[in-house]
C-alpha cells in the first residue's frame, strides 16, 4: 500500500491532464449565488454533469485505457459499472475503436444501459448488485483474454480522476475546501492527491444507505456494507484498498446525507440554477447546505453527473418536494351536506392555496354517521407556510389533521 501511495503523485495527475486535454471537456466552475447564500460562504459548483457521457468517470476510464500498450488495447477491455463508468468505457473504447464489454447490475437505470449500448459496447446485466457485477466482469476478463477497467481502485483511474480538482483549483484557486461524493473512492482519492499539494481541505459525501467508504474511513480498513439507496451512481458496498489508503492521507472526513437531504439538493439544483443532476451528483451539494456550519469560506463542489432515469426523476422530485415542505397533505371531515366542500375549497382560495389533490372517503374507517372524510393536498411554499394552511383551515370551521405517511418517497 505504502508503494501505491508512493507512486500515486501530483505528477501523475498532471500528465494525466495532458493526456486527456483532447478528449475530455474542461468542465466549467461557476459561483452559486443561490447557494453561497443558503450556505453561508462562497459556494462555486463543477459541472461535471455537462461532461461528456454526462459524469467525471470518463476521465478515469479514457485514462486508464490510454494508458495501455497499443496490442493489450486492441484486443478489447471490460469492466463493471452501475453505469456511469460504463458509459465512460463504451465512449473510450468507440473513440479507440476497441471492442468493450460493460457488465451492469439487475436494476440499472434503463437510460445508463441504453448509453452504453448506443456508444456500440456489449452490455451484459448480471448480478444484484455493483459487486457481483464485479465478479463477473472479472470472470469475463480471464476467459477471453481483456483488460480489465476497474471503477476506482487503480492508479492510472485514480490520476484521471484527479484532473475535476486539478482543473477547479487552476480555475479558482481560492477555494479552500472541495467537497465531492463518494462511492468506491476514486474520485475523492484523485481530488485528494491534487488537494494536499495544494493545502486544501478534502471532504467526502456519502449517502447514509451506502456508507461503506465512511465506515471504512473512520475505522481505517476496509468495511463491507450493503448498498440501499437512489444514488446508484455511489452505491457501492465495498470501497477500494487503494482509495481508502489514499483518501486517509489526504481527506479531512467523510459525511453522510440521507436520500431526502440528497433529493432536496437535486431539487433545488434544477429549481435554482436549471441544472439535472443524478443523486449521485447532487450528494456533495446535500453535504454542503445540510451542515450545521460552513465547511469553508470558498467551498468547491463536484455536481458529478447527470444521468438520471426520468421515471426515477420524477419520484426524487415529489420526495425532494415533501421534505422540503413544498405541499400539505392533511384530513378533514365535512357534514355530508350540499356546498360545504364548496365552503372549504373557498376558504382555501381566498388565501390563494393552490390545491393539487382532494380524494373523498365516503366508506371506511375515516367517516362517521353524516360525515364524509376528505384528504386534501396543497401546494404550500415551506413547512411554516404548511402550519398557516392548517391554522387557515381550522380557523374555516373544518378539523384538520396533517398526513405525515405521504412524505415517504
């Protein structure tokens, strides 16, 4: 381990650079007035979603490849992903012209399987999870004579990482802290080599339902954990060897965020800047505006990709929504008698509430012997607002009750 830290410097990452400059886009840096001010300090996003194959894992894969003999190349690689490092070898191995294999875990995203098929590389879905896909790609790799890719756990993939924070910190170099999501750890390894040379802090984000590498890190030796979580771009039950031992030299901790905090990020990233990120790519964000305290003064963040399933999108929205405090769902009773669902959708409107659901119960546990049950769903504009359309309600005459089990995703 000693050796690979060793070898793993800002020179690699620096020629890794230079190689991938013809390739790769230099993704811009922006400063987020929306967020330094939510945030408390200067907050400036990478937009590693605008990247070709819309994620940073491009890098990593082109370099890595590159990085092969010519006749090792040719007779074709393989790897596994849960999709946006195989989109990252389906791009390289087209822009090489090489025959490539991506083996994909059951459940991934149908728009991350269809861009590795539309880059021309086969695309083989076996395995529960990133892991067993691992397993079979390796397999795959020994019967037929390829290189293996691997996601993060490999110098060259590492150095070609590292080129987000090489790139952020020539572009402004005043940032004091970067903050990036991790899954195997590739990415926060390659940001950390550029970071202790420059003497910037390093902070890793995790999603709490995949918290392996912030186990690992805390323990100082790899920890398995099983993955349950909507950022499948890091859910990732084992970190690297590699990863880990460089991540501790260099980072400063490792956070976790729930799938709310990571969905109201992604909320507001497409609500305040018109940007879509993944889960994924939004976690360092959700670290960032969900702390306590400032992480910096002048804080980098990686948005790391974008390639999120519509289907999956519009879910993460509604439950950014809801935690958020973006709508009300609450229960009431009527008399059944005619107009006083009238009377109550008045009340409502004269506070300009807009109402996006109401559901009557005329059978069941929720009426009672001349009375109807109603749930009603309103927009409201946070969670304080949400309480005024309750006290509004109440004030009309209706009982009202607050459904909490409709902010489950």
């Amino acid at each position: 381990m000693a050796l690979a830290e060793q070898m793993a410097g800002i020179d690699a990452v620096q020629a890794a650079a230079v190689a991938l400059a013809p390739y790769v886009r230099r993704t811009p840096i922006e400063r987020s007035e929306a967020f330094s001010a939510l945030a408390g300090c200067d907050v400036f996003l990478k937009l590693e979603d605008l990247q070709h194959t819309g994620s940073f894992k491009v890098r990593g894969a082109l370099h890595k490849v590159l990085r092969l003999d010519r006749g090792v190349r040719e007779r074709g690689v393989v790897t596994a992903s849960a999709g946006n490092h195989g989109q990252g070898v389906a791009f390289t191995a087209r822009l090489l012209a090489i025959p490539a294999i991506v083996v994909l875990p059951e459940g991934v995203p149908l728009t991350k399987l269809t861009a590795v098929q539309r880059a021309g590389a086969e695309a083989i879905v076996r395995g529960r999870d990133y892991d067993e896909s691992h397993r079979v790609a390796l397999s795959l790799a020994a019967e037929r004579g390829l290189t293996y890719v691997p996601a993060f756990d490999d110098l060259d993939v590492i150095s070609g990482q590292g080129t987000v924070a090489l790139e952020m910190l020539d572009d402004e170099p005043s940032l004091d802290t970067i903050v990036v999501p991790v899954g195997g750890g590739g990415l926060i390894a390659g940001c950390g080599i550029v970071a202790r040379e420059r003497g910037v802090r390093l902070v890793g984000a995790q999603s709490d339902g995949a918290p392996a590498f912030s186990r690992s890190f805390a323990a100082g030796r790899v920890q398995e954990v099983p993955p349950l979580t909507i950022a499948d771009g890091i859910a990732v039950g084992r970190p690297g060897d590699v990863t880990l031992a460089l991540a501790r030299s260099s980072v400063r901790e490792v956070r976790t965020v729930s799938d709310e905090q990571i969905a109201r990020a992604l909320l507001l990233l497409l609500e305040r800047h018109k940007l879509l990120a993944e889960p994924a790519g939004a976690a360092a964000l959700a670290a960032v505006l969900e702390s306590a305290e400032p992480l910096g003064r002048r804080i980098g963040v990686v948005v790391s990709g974008g390639n999120i399933d519509p289907n999956l999108l519009g879910k993460v929205i509604q439950q950014g929504l809801a935690s958020a405090g973006r709508y009300l769902a609450f229960r009431t009773w009527l008399d059944d008698q005619p107009g006083r669902l009238h009377a109550l959708t008045a009340a409502l409107t004269s506070a300009r509430i807009n109402i996006l659901h109401v559901e009557i119960h005329r059978i069941g546990p929720y009426t009672t012997l001349g009375r109807v049950g109603l749930d009603v769903i309103v927009d409201t504009r946070d969670r304080a607002h949400g309480q005024s359309v309750l006290e509004l309600v109440r004030g009309a005459g209706f009982p009202a009750e607050e459904i909490q089990d409709t902010r489950a995703p």
